[in-house]
C-alpha cells in the first residue's frame, strides 16, 4: 500500500492557533484538555496517509470548485482537506468550528 504524504497548509496552522489560542484565553481549558483535542486531529490526519478519500467529499455542497473533504473532530470542529492523486499528497487545510456560517479552504 502506497503512503500519501501529509502536507500542512499555513491556514492550518493558523486556525489551529486560533483555537487553541480561544481554548485558553476564554474557555480556560487545562494544557491536558487542549493537548487531547490536537491529538484527535492529528489522529485523524494520520490515516489519511492510508485511506486519503476515507471522508465525504462537501465540495458541491459548499461551493468548492475542486473535491474538498471533511474530517469532524469532535462535535463541535472540522478541518477540510484536498487529495492530489497524482502527486500522491494530501493537503491538510483549515481547522473551523462548525457553527461558521461561511466556510473556505484557506486558498
């Protein structure tokens, strides 16, 4: 089996932070809470080195003009990627809370 590489986005990073950085300045979670929420995604994001279309493409659905998918951590956040078949790379883009109204990739 064929491994994908994992590329992280900057808009991954950056939504990351801002949630992790609204994790601590406004809910006061513990290092320990916001440490299990970054291990769920990371969790997630590894099995897509295996398993890249694994999750519902959403790209008609919100408007996306390439196939766009949707990994759910948790209840209440999503984080989208893109798979590049050719260049066998999965493109891990933003982190979001689910209650956004207007969703984008991060391009």
């Amino acid at each position: 089996m064929i491994a994908f590489d994992l590329v992280y986005l900057p808009i991954f990073m950056d939504s990351l932070a801002e949630i992790v950085d609204y994790f601590e300045s406004e809910l006061f979670f513990s290092e320990a809470q916001i440490t299990t929420f970054v291990t769920n995604i990371d969790k997630k994001v590894q099995i897509l080195k295996f398993q890249p279309a694994h999750h519902q493409d959403i790209a008609e659905r919100f408007g996306f003009s390439e196939k766009t998918y949707r990994i759910n951590i948790g209840k209440y956040y999503s984080l989208l990627y893109r798979v590049n078949e050719t260049e066998q790379k999965v493109y891990i883009g933003r982190v979001f809370s689910q209650r956004q109204m207007k969703i984008d990739f991060g391009d």
